[in-house]
C-alpha cells in the first residue's frame, strides 16, 4: 500500500538539514579565519610593534645624542657643561644600547637581519667618531671637535639614518605578510 508522506513537513526537514549544514560548514570556516587572524596578531604583537617601537626609539635616542654632541662642542673649555653633557650623552648612549638589545631580541631575519648589519656598522662608526669628538672636546680642541661633528658625524648620521628608515620600512612589509611566524620577544 502506498503510503502518504506529507511533503510540507519533507520539505521543512530538508530545510532543516541543509541550514545545520550550512551553519556547521560555517562555523569551521569562521573558525578557520579566527585562528589565521589570530596568528597574525600573535606575530604583530611579539615581533613586529616590539622591533619597530625599538627602531623609532633608537632614531629619537640618536638624533638626542646628536643634540648633546652640539651642546658638548659648544661647551668646549667650561668643565661644568661639559661634566653636564657627558651625563647626558652617557644616558642616552645607555639608551641606544636598550633598544639595540630589544630590536635584537625580536630576532630579525633574512633581508631585515642584512640591512640591520650594515645599519649596526655605521652605528658603531658613529659611536667611535662620537668617542673621538668627546676627547677632543676634553683635549679642549673646539676646532678639531667642529670639524669631526660637521665634517664627519653629520654625513655619517644621516646615512645611518637613511638607512634606519629603510629598516623600518621592510620591518613594516614584513608585519602585512601573512606567512610571518611569530617569534618570541624579550620582556621589557
């Protein structure tokens, strides 16, 4: 015997079943994209804000130092100033280093860890022209002091500038690139 099935309710249950699968289809996808976005705040948030917040803070704390080497050429022959920007310069040059080690603590790779090399030699030329400008000013040789600041720290600085934007900038392509892993990062 033939049997009667009502094709309202049919209808309704094979309704039903596709939306649960569509809601199940759904959520794993949803889910999916959860976990792809979560990764990559996980890399923005261990690599790439630490290490681009230690390279913007190491250019202010070098354009500081700058500012100090003015200020200790012009003090040449006041011992007073002098002791005065030596303090300043040596907190500065403690900051310099702080953000050196947490920009290399967020361990940089490839093409970023190639530029930083060339960036950390012209660093350390700086450093060593700045030691040198310091014992002329404390020889008392303002001109030989003016003469390394103008004629030597000055290109120097801002070619190791230059270059320091330039790390910026490939430390800021690699935050968009989505197939970044996350890196552990030093405490503060």
């Amino acid at each position: 015997m033939p049997r009667y099935t009502d094709l309202r309710s049919s209808l309704l249950a094979s309704l039903l079943c596709l939306t649960g699968c569509a809601l199940v289809i759904g959520a794993t996808r949803l889910s999916t994209t959860l976990d792809a976005s979560r990764e990559h705040l996980l890399q923005l948030q261990s690599r790439q804000a630490p290490s681009a917040l230690a390279l913007r803070e190491l250019r202010a704390q070098l354009a500081e130092l700058r500012l100090y080497q003015l200020s200790l050429v012009a003090a040449t022959g006041n011992a007073a100033d002098v002791a005065d920007c030596d303090r300043r310069i040596a907190r500065t040059l403690q900051g310099v280093h702080r953000q050196l080690a947490l920009y290399v603590a967020s361990r940089p790779g490839g093409e970023e860890d190639r530029r930083f090399a060339r960036v950390r030699t012209e660093l350390d030329a700086f450093l060593n022209l700045h030691r040198q400008l310091s014992a002329a000013v404390h020889a008392g040789d303002r001109d030989r002091a003016g003469q390394l600041s103008t004629q030597q720290a000055l290109p120097l600085r801002r070619t190791l500038f230059a270059h320091l934007l330039e790390l910026d900038r490939i430390n800021a392509r690699q935050a968009s690139a989505s197939h970044a892993t996350p890196r552990a990062y030093a405490a503060r």
